[in-house]
C-alpha cells in the first residue's frame, strides 16, 4: 500500500514540495517541544540549521530574480531585431526575411516576419532563428 506524503492530492510540483518559512517554524517548534529537558538543543546547532534555512530562502529568491532578468533581458534584445533580416528555421526549410514587428505578451518574444514575396509568418520564437544580418 503505497502512503502519500502529507497534504498531498496526488500531483505534485516543485513548488509545493520547497519547503517554507512557516514548515521550518513548525519543525523547528516540535524539535523544541520534544527535546529532553536534561539535554536541550545545542546552541550552535541551532544557529546553523536556522544560517542554512536562510540561506536557502535567499538562493529561491535569487534564481526567481535571475528567471526574470533572463526573460526581460531576452524581450530587450529583441527590440533590436525589428527591421533586421533574418534566417527562419521553418518545418519546410529555412527561409529569409525582415523583422516587422514584435509581440511581447507571452513568456518569451515572439517575431513577425515579413519576406519579399509579400508572405508573413507570424509567432516566430527566437530559437527559430538561424542568422541575423
């Protein structure tokens, strides 16, 4: 029989399985309520696991800034491909033309491409493209 973690309704992602401030408190409070009174907790084990904890939450919090400056970085320069010419990898080849305009409403920049017989591509991702000149 398998047994499920706590709270859990069967899916699970990366963020409901980080721990947070409130789960370190609770853990925290029952290692205090439950300690020998005889023995208690060493003050620098204490200290360290309460160091590691911060230092986690502030590792978190950093790699979210950093996935945010990633994404505003990319959609920055894109701005300058408008008007650029352009290699687009397509399912049928690669073909070229100019940068026209650019959608910054998703998660990541999407390009129109305009080529010279008059026909347009639209949503063309970054990744799709093969030179700029």
């Amino acid at each position: 029989m398998a047994i499920d973690a706590i709270g859990t309704t069967g899916t699970t992602n990366l963020q409901a399985n980080s721990m947070g401030m409130e789960d370190f408190l609770k853990i925290l409070l029952t290692q205090l309520t439950y300690q020998d009174p005889l023995k208690p907790m060493d003050n620098q084990q204490f200290m360290a696991q309460m160091a590691q904890f911060t230092s986690l939450e502030q590792t978190q919090q950093l790699n979210t800034k950093i996935a945010t400056l990633i994404s505003n970085q990319a959609a920055l320069q894109s701005v300058g491909l408008i008007g650029k010419t352009v290699d687009v990898a397509t399912s049928t080849g690669s073909v070229t033309g100019t940068v026209s305009a650019l959608s910054l409403s998703g998660d990541s920049p999407l390009l129109t491409v305009k080529m010279a017989s008059g026909a347009v591509l639209t949503d063309v991702s970054l990744s799709q493209l093969v030179a700029v000149r």
